[in-house]
C-alpha cells in the first residue's frame, strides 16, 4: 500500500493543469462511479489526475493503475477496502481493463462501500455497457476522443481558440486569432496532432506501440482470440489505410485475409471498440449507429501516416479527419449524392480544385475543401470542422 502511495504522489508532483481536454469540464466528477473510457495514450491519466490535484484532497484520494505489480497478489476489493476504512472518499483506477473479473469487483467496491466514489479507465475495446454484473446500471460512462485541431493549437502551440457549432462552422464564423496561415500548422496536426504524446520525441514509435499493443494483446484477449490473429488485423488495417476511401468488399476481403465472412465482421467490430478504425453507416434506419456499413476508415490520420508513410491517399486523409472530427459531437452518416451528411446538411469534401457539381444549391449543401485558408459563401476549409470541440 505505502508504494502505491508513494507512486501516486509522485504521478500528482508531475501533471500539470494548463491544459485540459475537452470532456473534462462535461464529466460529473461528484457521481458514486463513472468511467472513461477512450484509444489508448488520448489523455485519460492526466485528466484524472487533474481532477484530484485540482479538486481532492490528495490525502482523501488514492489513484492505482490496475496493471501494477501490487495487484498480482492483492485483490482490487481488499484494497478498496483498507483505503475506505482509512477514511478514504475518492478511488481512482486507471488501466482496470488489466485486471482480471473488473466488472464483478467493481460492483461489489459500488455496493460495499456507499458513500466511497470511484473513478476508473479502461480501452474502449470493452464493452462496459455489456459488463458480466450490468455495471452500466451503476456507472456513467464517458468516451474520450483524441486531440482536435483546435485542442492541438492549444496544447502545441499555446493558441487559445474557442470551439464553434456545427452551425457556426458552415456560416464561416471560425476565426483564428494571430494566426495568419492555418494550413501548414493543418498539414502538422494530420500527421503527429491527434494524441498529446505527438509533442515528444519518438512519436511514430509510441504510436506503432500502440497499434502493436491493441492489436496483439487488447483485442486477442477480450475476444478470446489467438496471438496470430493480430497479424490479420494489421493487414486489415493497412489495406483501410491505403485505400480511397475504403469501401468494403467482405467477400473479397475474407480470401484476402484468410478468414470467414462472420469472423471478419467480428474483427471489425473490435478494431472499432479499440479507437482503431471508424464505420461510416448510411441513414437507412432511425436507430442510431445501426445503418449498413458504407465505409470503413483508420480512426485517424496519425494512425494512417504511421501505417503507410507517404503512400497514404489524399482524399482517404481528407475524409478520415472530417468523419473524426465531427462524430464527437454530431451523429455522421453517408450520403448519397455527396460524401458525409449531418442532420440536413450534406457535406462534399475535395480539394481546392473541386467542383460543386456533386452538390445541390439549396443552402444546405456544402464544400469542404482542403489547401484553402478561407471560406466562401457555401465553400468550408477543411481545418475548420477541427473546432467543433
């Protein structure tokens, strides 16, 4: 117990508050258990640590990583159990994916300990809402996303910019204050932007960690999969990165990869859960989320310039942020005399060069163009729609 202090206190020394993510001032910190939820290495550590410098008293609040050594022979409830009798009001758990039987302990800490409020993180690959003891009846669940244009402006490059609606973006009300050319900081952002690590040294290598780990280790083993499936999952995934925009093909793919047409199916599922890859649905149900699959894409343009380097296509680039960027806070489906449709707006996204004859002139059809500063009338810069949180 004393070293899990000692590391805690020494993980608060060092986390600083001059930046924090979008989600943190929407969670409900007082609520008796919540999660967050969200791809590895997107900020969840710090931002809880944030909340316990910034609000707790540390003497109150305990923070553990369920992958810490302690646990190989200490029990998650034993220890919640010393801390609250400790006097102990705040348990943080980050990692608790790591930690074999979570669900069922962290609903015996919830039912055990009434007036203990717990905080813990997982990868999203877990389907905590589908958890063996229903914990979703007992925890808020918050997914967190990875770094906007707007968040990386801030955290790289100390720009304070508000973010602006969906609205506000098509009427070309985004404005950038001292920053006179937007699109060589845009080119940045797509390539080392998304996850706050991206300002350190060895990014490319972190982020191929990353990938390895999810795909090798997370996914195998909540799934009950075999090690050698993370070798088909990585060809998945390059086969989505280099594509224009992917568009799949399941029959053609199983052959490719080696597997059945449900096991397929599966291995998407999961890249998806795990912040991996994003599913474009089209509108052809009211149920949100459960259109056919249109398209599939690499969650995010860092992923798919570790993937495949230089050989990446333009408009898989262009389509991979506008769809990541704007599912955080809008429902986004395919359209299907454009490229993206949100509430009644359609969305055509090109280059500087592309024409509008795709789109319909009704005030509610849109070009978002990449390699342009400014907007026009109907006519959107790409690097505008990273605002919208």
């Amino acid at each position: 117990m004393r070293t899990l202090y000692q590391k805690f206190e020494t993980l608060l020394q060092n986390t600083t508050s001059d930046f924090k993510r979008y989600l943190y001032e929407n969670v409900s910190w007082d609520s008796r258990m919540l999660g967050i939820i969200g791809p590895r290495g997107v900020g969840k550590t710090t931002m809880i640590l944030q909340q316990i410098k910034e609000n707790l008293d540390s003497k109150k609040a305990l923070y553990v990583s369920a992958d810490d050594m302690y646990f190989s022979e200490n029990r998650l409830f034993d220890l919640a159990d010393d801390f609250y009798k400790n006097a102990g009001e705040h348990l943080f758990i980050d990692e608790i994916h790591k930690y074999n039987d979570w669900s069922r302990e962290l609903k015996n800490i919830y039912d055990s300990f009434p007036t203990l409020k717990i905080v813990f993180t997982g990868s999203s690959v877990l389907d905590i809402l589908k958890g063996s003891s229903d914990l979703s009846r007992r925890a808020i669940i918050y997914k967190l996303q990875g770094l906007s244009f707007r968040e990386y402006l801030k955290f790289y490059h100390n720009y304070e910019l508000e973010a602006y609606s969906l609205e506000q973006i098509v009427n070309n009300e985004v404005k950038l204050e001292n920053i006179q050319h937007p699109l060589p900081l845009f080119n940045d952002y797509l390539k080392r932007g998304y996850y706050p690590f991206g300002i350190e040294d060895e990014m490319d290598l972190r982020l191929g960690q990353i990938i390895v780990q999810t795909l090798e280790s997370d996914i195998p083993q909540y799934a009950n999969l075999n090690v050698g499936t993370g070798r088909k999952l990585k060809r998945l995934l390059s086969i989505i990165a280099e594509s224009v925009p992917f568009k799949p093909n399941f029959s053609k793919l199983s052959a490719m990869i080696g597997v059945s047409r449900n096991s397929l199916d599966d291995y998407f599922s999961y890249m998806e859960k795990a912040g991996l890859i994003a599913q474009l649905r089209n509108e052809t149900t009211g149920i949100r989320g459960l259109g056919k699959v249109d398209k599939v894409y690499l969650d995010n343009t860092n992923v798919i310039f570790n993937l495949v380097r230089d050989k990446s296509n333009i408009g898989n680039l262009r389509e991979t942020f506008f769809f990541n960027q704007m599912r955080v806070e809008n429902e986004v489906t395919s359209s299907r005399k454009a490229d993206f449709v949100i509430d009644d707006y359609t969305f055509e996204v090109g280059g500087k060069n592309k024409q509008q004859n795709q789109i319909e002139k009704d005030g509610k059809s849109f070009l978002v163009k990449d390699d342009i500063e400014y907007g026009y009338r109907n006519v959107i810069p790409l690097w505008a729609f990273g605002f919208n949180y």
